[in-house]
C-alpha cells in the first residue's frame, strides 16, 4: 500500500511481511522511500530486493533510508549498486557499518548518499 503523494508528514505502511526484515514504504515529497531496517544478508534480503527491483522498473527515482540497517554485508550492497543502475536511487542516514562498507568498497562515491530524506528527494 502507499500514500498519496504531496503531503511530507505521510506515515510509513507496511508493503509486505514474507519474513523479517518487512519491507516498508512510503511517498516523501512524491518520492517512494522504502525503509531498510534489521540485518540484510543473502538469507534475508529478498523481500527488500524484490520490491527496489519492482519499484526501479516504474519510478525514475527511489529513497532507502538505511538509519534503521544494524548490520549490512555484499549481498546488501550489490542490491543498492544493482537498482542505481536501474534509476536514480539515493541512500539515506547509512548507520556507522554501512557507511564503513560503503567507504571501503568506494561504493559512497558511485551511490548518492544523502544525511537526510530532505536532501535526499530534493
């Protein structure tokens, strides 16, 4: 389910829930943000990578907000790398291991990373 668009303060809903971590999205300023949250590795990424994959296939820009992401390994990043490729995607608030993953694999300097979901969808 997602908001409509045009209103800042939309509240999060739940998209699906196939096994943790759910996938959660919402619109911000017209833009669909899916919420990452929890630990990604190839054994629970698939519900976040199906629906960014179904989401790159219809919007030409899409938010994760990684604030919420305790721990994130290749499988995670290979993911982000993959749907950039697709559209324009921003990753927002990446948390001190991800930013660190994505520092080390020079990932930060193709991926846009944003600090905030303002910057992000303007």
């Amino acid at each position: 389910m997602r908001h409509s668009a045009g209103s800042d303060d939309d509240r999060p809903a739940q998209v699906g829930r196939t096994g943790p971590p759910a996938v959660v999205q919402y619109e911000f300023r017209g833009v669909p943000v899916f919420v990452a949250h929890g630990e990604y590795d190839l054994a629970s990424i698939t519900p976040l990578a199906d629906a960014l994959r179904s989401a790159a296939e219809k919007y030409p820009r899409l938010v994760v907000d990684t604030a919420a992401v305790g721990f994130a390994d290749s499988t995670f990043l290979n993911l982000l790398i993959s749907v950039h490729r697709a559209t324009d995607l921003r990753v927002v608030a990446p948390p001190a291991q991800l930013r660190r993953l994505l520092e080390l694999t020079g990932a930060d300097k193709v991926l846009k990373v944003r600090a905030d979901l303002a910057d992000a969808t303007s």
